[in-house]
C-alpha cells in the first residue's frame, strides 16, 4: 500500500511526501513534473500558490507542534 506523509513545519509550509495527486477545485490534477515531494502554502503570501516559494519568512509564526483533535461531531 502506498503512503503518503504530510509534516506541518515550523514557521512555513506543509511537506508532502510520497504517493499524492493534487488537483484543484474542478479536478484536475496539477503537473508536478515526477516529483514525489511538495511544499504547500500555509501563509498566503506565496507568489506560486499551492505550492510555497518561501515567501513566509519572517512573516508567519506557527509553533508545529502535534495534538488531539476533540471528538468527531455525530450528526
């Protein structure tokens, strides 16, 4: 079974590695020229959003630190 790894770094963007597609809004699937890892935009301020071109340094701060999401709602 293929895997795929998601690390939210400090102060930037979100690591993908491994098996992924990523598509937009209508579906369609981004070329990522045979790359097995991306960095995805967590700050906005990147000129090649989704993808991060480092634009967040110095301008984000977030502590990636992990913890338990509350209980999934019941509908």
């Amino acid at each position: 079974m293929a895997s795929t790894k998601i690390t939210v770094n400090n102060n930037g963007s979100l690591k993908i590695e491994g098996d992924f597609e990523i598509v937009d809004r209508n579906g369609n699937a981004y070329d990522l020229a045979g790359r097995d890892t991306v960095a995805i935009c967590r700050c906005g301020l990147s000129a090649n959003k989704p993808f991060c071109d480092g634009s967040h340094k110095g301008h984000f701060e977030h502590d990636a630190v992990a913890f338990a999401l509350p209980p999934k709602k019941v509908v």
